[in-house]
C-alpha cells in the first residue's frame, strides 16, 4: 500500500510538471510575427490540444508544424469555434509516434495585429493530451496567459511632428531658397495634412 501511494504521488508530480506555453511576445499594430509553441512533458506523450483565446485586434494566421513534429509524423488541425470564440488546436500522431520526454518546439504560430491593435492578454487554455497508454493529461495550471502589448509610440505623435515648409516663385515654380527672388510664395504643410500659403517679401 505505501509503495502504491508513493508511484502515484509521483506520477502527479510528473503531470503537474508537464506544459503547453507560449511566451509572451511583442508585436507591432499592422504587422505579424511568429512565435513558437512549446510542449515540456515529462513522459512519452501522443498528442496534444490546447485552445487559444486572443485579445482584440490579433488574428491567427498561418500555423504550421515544427521540423521535430513532422518527424514525428504528427498532424496538426486548426479549426476556430464561433461558439467559443476561439481558435481550437490539435496535434496527434499519423502513426502509433509519441513525444519522447523534452521540452522543444512542437509548432510555430503566426500572429496579426490590426492596425488599431492595443495590445492585451492571450489565453493558452484546455491544454490537454494523452499517454502512451491513452491516459488523459491535463498540462499544469491548465490555462497560462501570454501578454502581448504593443509599441507604446509608433512613429512620431502628430503634434510632435515638424512643420513642412515649401518655397515657390510669382510662376510657381518651387525654389530651394526664397532668397533667390524678391518675393516668394511660402507653402506650409501641417502635421494634419493641411496647407496654407502666403507670399513673403524676402529682404536682401
């Protein structure tokens, strides 16, 4: 009886240290990045599933199998669930192929971000698999939360940006300087878009 609780207290162990995670990323508004999936088990795992729910503004793009997986002969399906608004994943074996006990790559997921994307948290949750002999894991903490914020400043804030400035002779022809004519025809563009003109009397 002792030596009975003692296997089982450490295949809990071994369970409990087991995961699915995605480390936390940056990505820029209007761009997309990859980042990878890791799976860190601690024994001979045939497949896994885990369910990804994203901030507003990032979309999945193109997910695909690492090297390792693939010569591992495992298939991966990605479907996304209206009902639970959000992307499901499956890896599992072609073959009678399992996970030998590491922590690597498993896939590679490509993010998008709009062009209004504010950054956020993304949920990796339901992160499940099956043992060599079909026993159902449930990965540690069975959902982890990714943070991906985005660049608090991208480009130059328009009220910081400068003054664009043009010069034009009476014919409208632009000029490099207004010192080259008595009186010239100054264009200034605003960070907005807007143009004013007026003339100017250059002193020479």
């Amino acid at each position: 009886m002792t030596i009975l609780a003692t296997l089982l207290s450490v295949n809990a162990v071994a369970q409990s240290l087991s995961r699915i995670y995605i480390e936390d990323f940056e990505i820029f508004p209007d761009s997309s990045v990859t980042v990878p999936v890791m799976l860190a088990n601690v024994e001979r795992t045939r497949g896994v599933q885990f369910y990804l729910t994203l901030p507003e503004g990032l979309q999945l793009g193109q997910s695909e199998l690492t090297q390792y997986s693939i010569d591992s002969k495992m298939i991966l399906t990605c479907r996304y669930s209206e009902k639970n608004a959000c992307y499901m994943i499956f890896i599992y074996p072609s073959i009678s192929n399992m996970y030998p006990p590491d922590t690597l790559a498993v896939m590679n997921m490509e993010f998008q971000a709009s062009s209004d994307f504010k950054g956020g948290d993304m949920l990796v949750w339901k992160c499940r698999g099956s043992t060599a002999n079909n026993r159902a894991i449930v990965y540690q903490d069975d959902t982890t939360t990714v943070t991906v914020p985005t660049a608090s400043l991208i480009g130059i804030p328009m009220d910081k940006q400068q003054l664009r400035e043009q010069y034009f002779n009476l014919q409208g022809q632009p000029i490099d300087s207004p010192l080259v004519t008595t009186v010239a025809i100054q264009v200034t563009t605003l960070p907005n878009g807007q143009r004013y003109s007026r003339k100017v009397a250059v002193a020479h």
